[in-house]
C-alpha cells in the first residue's frame, strides 16, 4: 500500500517510516503546501495519508480539505499536539485525531487491512 507522511518534524517522520516501510511503500511531506502538490501532480494514489495538523506553510486540514474537494478516496489520519482541537471537515475516509506523545496508539489503530 502506498502511504503519505506529511510532517514537518523529522523525529516524528523517522519512527513512522521506520515501522510503515516494513510493509509499505511509504512517501514524506514536510508541509501542507507540498502534499498538496504532490497528490495534485503525481500518478501516485495513495491509501493512507498520516499527516501533522500544525504545520508552516499548510497545516493537515488544508490537505485533508484538499482531498475531500477532490473526491479521493483515501483514508486520513491526523495527529497533533494540541489535543483540545476539533477537525471541522466532514470526511467519510478520516478515521481519527491523534495525539502526537502517543504514537504508540496512532500505529495501533491504523486499519488492520494495512498489514
């Protein structure tokens, strides 16, 4: 499966690919705005995009709402450190906000069909 990471935090990033390349084919943003391009220039569909909300240029739902207006159909999970945010996108293939000190549960709860 194709996934998309988009962070600009290389710490994040590192642990993320590490335990997704095992499996997958895994790709890396560092901002919205290059997500953005990348999904709106490439051939690549991608299944499964995990991305950072707070971000410089471009935060997750500048991309999440990029995807939505698009019709893709793919799953998006979001994290963040500021746990007290709401997502105020209305998206059938977005399966959550997760903190970002517990990566631990983000990898628990990615569908089980991406293994």
């Amino acid at each position: 499966m194709k996934i998309l990471l988009v962070d600009d935090d290389p710490s994040v990033t590192v642990l993320l690919k590490e335990f997704l390349r095992l499996k997958h084919q895994v790709h890396e943003c560092k901002s919205g705005d290059e997500a953005i391009a990348l999904i709106g220039r490439s051939n690549i569909k991608f299944d499964l995009i995990i991305c950072d909300y707070k971000m410089p240029n471009g935060n997750g739902i500048d991309v999440l709402e990029f995807i939505n207006a698009h019709s893709f159909d793919t799953r998006f999970i979001l994290f963040t450190s500021n746990t007290d945010l709401e997502v105020p996108v209305t998206y059938d293939r977005f399966l959550g906000l997760y903190p970002k000190d517990d990566l631990d549960k983000l990898l628990k709860d990615i569908p089980s069909d991406f293994y």
